[in-house]
C-alpha cells in the first residue's frame, strides 16, 4: 500500500479515534483484564500509528492493528517493569499467557456491552457508573460530559477516579451479569445509553457516529433482555434520529419542529419506534423511556404542529410527571399546555417552573419564555429571556438561533 501525506494520516487517526476508541478499548479490557492497562495501551497504539502510518500506508482493517499493537505494547510494558519489580514477573508471564491464547478481536458477544455492565456494577455509585461508561466506552471527553451533568469538569473527573477505583479494589469481573442480576443493572446502563445517544443528536457533534452506537447498543440490550423499557428505549432514539435529516439546515443552523420539512424524516425509523413503543405500552411494565417514546409517536404520526394531537401530549406529559418528575419534564408540558390552550396558560406554568429556581441556568427554560412572550407581543420580555437563554447557551448552532431571534425583535 502506498505511503499517505501525513496530514491525511493525522485526520484518518482522529477520525478513528473518535468513533472506534470505545470499541478498542473494551476489547483491550477483555484481553489485559485491567481498564487503567487497557487505556494506556489504547493511547500507545494511536501514537504508534502516528508514527509509522504515514510511511508504511493505513492498513487495511485498522481496528485490528491498532489491538494487536496494543496488546504487545503491554506485555512490553509488563516485561520492563518485571525487571524492577520481582512481584510483577508472575503477572507479567500470567498477562502474556492470556494475550497470545486470546481470541480474535470480532467476538460474537459485544466487548462494549460487557464493559458496559462492568461499568455499570452496583458497587460503584450511580453518578460514577453513568460518567466512567461515557468516558471508557464511549470516548467522551470529561468536559463533554460534565455539560451533561450539568457540573464541573474538576467534579466529574472525581467521579471517575473514584469509579475506577471501586472496579480495582473489588475485583468487578468484567461480563454481563447472570440472568438474575439483569434487572437490577438495568437501569443505570439505560441511562448511559440514552446520554450517548443525546450527546450525538445534539447539534454539536461532529457527526451521527455516537447516536448510531447508541442505537446498536439498544439493540444488543434489546437481545440479551428483551423487557418493555429497553423496547421503550430503543423506540425512542429511533424516533428522535428520525428528525435528524430535517433539525439542521446545510449551513448548520437549527431548524425548530415547527419549520422542519417532514418529508425528510426517516419513516423506516419511525415505523420501527412506534411499532416498539406499542409493544412496550401493552406490557403496561413500562416506565419514563417508553412514556417519552409514545409523545415522539405522537409528534411523528402528525402531518404538522398544528394537527399534533397536543391534548394527548399533555396526558402522556402527567403520566410521566407522576412516574418520574423533573422540572425539565414539567417545562416541556408547559409548552404542549401553550400549543393545545394558548401561549398564556403555558408561560403562568413557565413563570412558576422558573420562580422555583430549579431551571435558572437551563437555557431551554428561558428559551421557551421568551418564545411565548414573543408571541404574546411582550417584546421587551422576550428579549430580555431570549438574552438569558443565550448567555446560558454553549452549542454554537443553540446560540447563533438565540442571536438570530434577537435580531429579529431588534
């Protein structure tokens, strides 16, 4: 194969190393049995590869070679250290025993879905479950993920340390559970995948890369536990994806639902998330995922905001609140209440959901104000929250709409 220019080079890695790093390195964990192990020797392969790439030409199935790589760079490392430290030798020999015994990369058990129940483990607590599976398996930066969770960076990178440490000190095996301790796990490694898929739907992202993955992962959830949740899950990110065609325009602007072009919208996965979402309604075992998949159902079966059925909206909208309330679930009710009664009924619930201070640094909430007082002719109001909502905002497409509606009150 010929050599590449290495600016070619460099950008194939980056690329590789965005939408392949989290299935390397759950592969890696299976084989060295170790996640800090792993990591390093994940970053020593892409280095290597920046090294000997360009000369040598990208080989033709780089996932592979960026594994192997990986795996001798730390029987390597485990060699140099067994020389200084006698204690290490049996690991060192016990570690290279199992790397060159190991099985090929493409397995037909998911290493990602194993690493993810791993990280998931009820001995670590739940914000650290949430934040090492988004950071290991998924490749998110730890700033990425504290937007996420609404907190610092320096916080978020505690949450990981102390995850990982819980996973060293008591051993976690890394496999998917035993039938019996499924259900209990469930529900964080839920919430991980739906983040993912979040995290790649926002207009941010580079690309689709992250909310396919997601999907994939539902789906392999969806096969190894087929409960009305996971089917609710799934529904839903395949009707969110649905709109991704319609919701950014070629120059990268954000396209509300009310101005999207609904033939773009993908009927094969609608088809799909509604046939899941009924499935998981007739089980009546569902909870807030499938909820929030039937009200995706009910915007995708519409010819347009104005034939939405909003009064069910609203009846979804309390079902959820009853089973899982959120200040964030409260606001998006308040909007369907101003679609189906008037743009007033919906900012008094606004007013009150902000009077509570729960969303004063949500930039949706003020957002969705200042949208209704547009509406409503109280221009000076609605500029002074569409300023609010704008300082708040960190998407670059979020915040250029922000600037263009406050041009257009100006």
């Amino acid at each position: 194969m010929p050599p590449n220019a290495p600016e070619d080079v460099s950008g194939t890695i980056e690329t590789l190393y965005r939408s392949e790093s989290g299935r390397i390195l759950a592969t890696l964990v299976r084989l060295l049995g170790d996640l800090d192990l792993a990591e390093e020797a994940m970053h020593e392969a892409f280095a290597a590869a920046l090294d000997s790439w360009p000369q040598a030409g990208i080989p033709d199935k780089p996932r592979p070679w960026l594994i192997s790589t990986a795996r001798f760079k730390a029987v390597d490392g485990m060699r140099r250290r067994a020389r200084f430290d006698g204690a290490q030798r049996d690991l060192a020999l016990h570690l290279e025993a199992q790397v060159n015994s190991a099985p090929q990369e493409e397995e037909i058990e998911d290493d990602r879905l194993r690493l993810i129940f791993t990280c998931c483990h009820p001995a670590l607590p739940p914000e650290g479950q949430v934040a090492l599976t988004l950071r290991e398996v998924c490749g998110l930066t730890t700033e990425e993920i504290a937007r996420a969770f609404l907190v610092t960076p320096a916080t978020l990178a505690q949450r990981i340390v102390r995850a990982k440490a819980v996973i060293r000190d008591k051993a976690i095996p890394y496999q998917v559970p035993v039938s019996h301790e499924l259900s209990t796990r469930l529900g964080a490694v839920l919430q991980v995948v739906y983040l993912v898929f979040n995290e790649g739907y926002s207009a941010e992202a580079t690309g689709a890369e992250l909310s396919r993955e997601a999907i994939r992962l539902g789906r392999l959830l969806l096969d190894l536990l087929p409960e009305p949740e996971v089917m609710g899950l799934l529904g839903l990110m395949l009707l969110q994806e649905s709109h991704r065609a319609a919701r950014i325009s070629p120059n990268g602007d954000l396209i509300l639902l009310d101005q999207q072009d609904r033939s773009l919208w993908n009927k094969d996965q609608i088809a799909e998330g509604i046939s899941l979402t009924e499935s998981a309604l007739r089980s009546r075992r569902f909870g807030a995922y499938t909820l929030q998949a039937a009200i995706a159902a009910v915007h995708a079966e519409a010819s347009s905001v104005a034939s939405t059925d909003w009064r069910q909206i609203i009846l979804l909208y309390d079902q959820l609140i009853r089973i899982h309330p959120s200040p964030v679930v409260e606001l998006n009710r308040a909007v369907a209440v101003a679609m189906c009664e008037g743009p007033e009924h919906g900012l008094r619930l606004i007013d009150g959901l902000l009077a509570r201070e729960e969303l004063a640094n949500y930039h949706l909430a003020h957002s969705a104000r200042a949208d209704l007082c547009r509406r409503l002719g109280r221009l000076p109001e609605a500029r002074a929250s569409y300023e609010k909502a704008l300082a708040l905002a960190r998407q670059e497409p979020e915040r250029r709409f922000l600037a263009g509606r406050l041009r257009e009150l100006k």
